[in-house]
C-alpha cells in the first residue's frame, strides 16, 4: 500500500477540547513529514496548514482524518466515498466504533507513512426516491418511519420485484455492516462483522411479536411503499440521521447495495472485534 503524505483535516470544533487535539494533531503530522490541509473556513485558526477550497483539497489528499466522533466519521467518510478516498478516525466522543485513533495515540500516524496499516472496504447502500435519479447514500443505515408521535406506519417491502410481506411499526431501518452497532442495534437488532456483506432491516418497535431483524444478501434490491396514510400522517426518509424527505403512499423508496464503497485505514491490532470488546466493555 502507498505512503500516506497530504491530510485533509476534518474536526468537529463543536466538541470540547478539540480545538487543542487538532493543535497537536497538526504537530505530529509535521514532525512526521505530512503536509497537513484544512478547508479555508479554518483559516487563522491554526498554524502549519495549507488552507484552500474544499473540493480541490479532498481531490489533492491522499487522506481524510476525521477528528471527532462516529457523527463526525460518518460525514467525513461520506465526501471522501466520491472521490475513493481513504478516512481515518480520531475519537473525541464516547463510544468511537468507527475510531481507529483515541486522542492519546497520535504517535500511531507514523506508521501510515511506511505504509503500515489495512484499508477497509466498507459496504454502502444506495437509497433512491421514485421520481428522482440522484440516488443518496447511506453509510450507517437508510430509515423509514413515523413524522408524528403516537402513529404507526405501515409498509411493504418488496424484493427483487417479489412481495416479502408487510410492517406495522414506528418505522424499519435498513442497515450496512457497519451501521448494525448504531441505530439499529438500539431497536434490537444484532451487531454485524464488517466483513460481511450484508443488507440488515431492523424492525422499529413493531406492533408484532414475530418481527424480528431480518439479513438480506447484498445482492438484494429492496424497495418500500406505504400503505395506509391519511393527509395528517407523514411518513420520514431518513439517511445516516439526516431527513431526506417525506414520503407518500406513491412514491416508493429503493435501497441495494452501491458499487461505491467506503475506505477506512485501521491497524492490524485494531481489528473491529478488539475496538468492539473494548467499547462494549466501557459502557457496561
């Protein structure tokens, strides 16, 4: 694997403290021989960094660091996936599944300039809107549910052109490998090795004792339609947290696996089963 030797720093400045752990950041990667970048609205906030355009400095870099967390990632990963950059995460939040850095192991990025670390491929879903040919995509997980409280939806899912049956529920979460240890492990369902290729749907506390997650070959097109809805209902698309749009019962809403893929760097002692015994251990 190539040497990494430009970063494009991405921080979430919101978080207390990080300021500093960018400082430092910068620091070490000079002191390591990286040409550290950092989009030009930070400009004057920090020493040692080329500022520019964003978009002409993620397509320069041959590396995104995120610094913040899994949020944070997330939307580091989701530009760096268009031009097939690698991420990297440093974790300034709490639990980090997708952190390969904590703020006390800087040092771990001199080994990126031997080339010594793993590049991940991770599996992304293409979510596309009847009516509309920009797809969006969804690293963590595409979710369908309920716009008020107190309602159900109900929907029918349909795959590779086949009826597979129908939920009555808050909503149902279609999740990658990757996204099992956010959302949908919240509403019950099960946490997935990131090797696996996988289209995951979790159930939203449904009005069923038999509905449980369900793992779909990645090969799979999905699509979702609602059934019943009045002018007072609404029901939500929403994509790794962010509100897409408000769905009717004619517009149906496709999910499959994109041919995009993200990149992730770790490090071979850092493998998903360590940080997932070390993040379960912390909470508990």
């Amino acid at each position: 694997m190539s040497a990494i030797k430009t970063v494009l720093l991405m921080p979430n400045l919101t978080r207390p403290n990080t300021g500093e752990l960018v400082r430092r950041l910068i620091r070490q990667l000079l002191e390591y021989g990286y040409s550290p970048m950092m989009d030009e609205r930070y400009t004057g906030q920090f020493d040692g960094v080329e500022y520019g355009k964003f978009e002409s400095l993620l397509i320069d870099c041959d590396l995104v660091a995120a610094v913040g967390g899994d949020g944070t990632i997330l939307h580091c990963a989701k530009h760096a996936l268009v031009y097939d950059k690698p991420v990297i995460g440093v974790n300034t939040g709490r639990l980090g599944y997708l952190a390969q850095i904590e703020a006390d192991e800087l040092q771990l990025f001199s080994r990126l300039r031997t080339g010594n670390y793993l590049l991940q491929k991770r599996m992304v879903l293409e979510v596309t809107l009847e009516g509309e040919t920009q797809p969006y995509y969804a690293l963590n997980d595409a979710v369908i549910s309920k716009g008020a409280l107190g309602r159900l939806v109900d929907l029918d899912l349909i795959g590779n052109g086949q009826p597979m049956g129908s939920y009555r529920a808050d909503g149902i979460i279609f999740a990658t490998p990757t996204g099992s240890t956010a959302y949908s492990l919240s509403a019950g369902g099960p946490i997935v090795d990131p090797s696996i290729g996988t289209i995951l749907l979790t159930p939203i506390c449904p009005h069923s004792l038999n509905d449980r997650s369900i793992l779909f070959s990645p090969d799979m097109r999905l699509q979702v339609r609602s059934r019943f809805i009045n002018n007072s209902d609404a029901v939500l698309l929403s994509i790794d947290g962010e509100c897409i749009a408000t769905l009717d019962k004619q517009r149906t809403v496709s999910i499959q696996r994109s041919k995009k893929q993200a990149l992730f760097i770790s490090f071979a002692e850092k493998g998903f089963h360590m940080i997932l015994g070390s993040k379960l251990e912390s909470r508990g």
